[in-house]
C-alpha cells in the first residue's frame, strides 16, 4: 500500500488570527510596555543570527530576557492510546497539565464538548457535525 503524507500550513489555514497584521499578537499576548517593539526587534535579531533559513521561538525569546517563549503541549489521542469520545484523553491532559484551566475547541457535541466539560475543561462547540466519528 502506498502511503501517502499531508503537508499543512498553521497559522491562517488551520488557526485563524483574527488581528489585522501578524504583529498585532503581541499585544495580546503580553501587556508589558514596550513588549510588542522588544519581540518585533528580537525577531530581528533571530533572524540576522540564525545559522538556516528558519528559527525557533526559543531562538527569538533568545534576545528577549525575562520573557519565556509560548510552551505548546500537542495531545495526539493515538499517539496516547486514549480516546476524547471516552475522555479519557482529557482527563490525561488535565494531570499532566497539572491544571483543569484548559480549553477544547472542537465540532463533535459529545467528544469535543460534553467529555472534555465533563473532565473539568472549558469547552466550545465549532461547527458541529453530527455524523462524525470521533
């Protein structure tokens, strides 16, 4: 059988800012005076000093003391074992996590809303489909 690979860009394709210009993030993101020109020049400096054609956000952060850079935790359910129409994933999320201040944005009622509400999280319903076997 003949595998075959997907190739997906994120933001703007599967995560949607909703800020006119990518920039415009930095304010949401931290309110300290000053932090939307330090991280736009950090970003400056990442890229002058970067060895290959891309660089990391611990790279960035590099040149921004005192600021740590955003820390991203991907769940994948097979990868666990555990399932979301269970909730058994959530409630792995939730003690690994160390905190129930966590919020699931997904399209199944029962999988994406009532188990991960049910394990203690936040929880939004987006574009339900009710077919879907999750």
């Amino acid at each position: 059988m003949r595998r075959m690979f997907i190739s997906l860009d994120v933001f703007d394709t599967l995560i949607f800012r909703t800020v006119a210009k990518p920039e415009d993030v930095f304010d949401l993101i931290c309110d300290a005076p000053g932090f939307r020109k330090k991280r736009i020049e950090a970003q400056r400096w990442a890229d002058a000093a970067a060895s290959l054609e891309e660089y990391t956000l611990e790279d960035i952060y590099a040149f921004l003391p005192g600021h740590d850079p955003v820390d991203v935790a991907v769940y994948v359910s097979s990868e666990y074992g555990l399932l979301k129409k269970t909730g058994s994933l959530f409630k792995t999320v939730i003690a690994e996590q160390r905190t129930e201040n966590i919020l699931h944005i997904g399209d199944h009622i029962i999988s994406d809303y009532v188990r991960p509400k049910q394990a203690g999280m936040k929880a939004v319903l987006y574009g339900e489909r009710k077919s879907k076997k999750s």
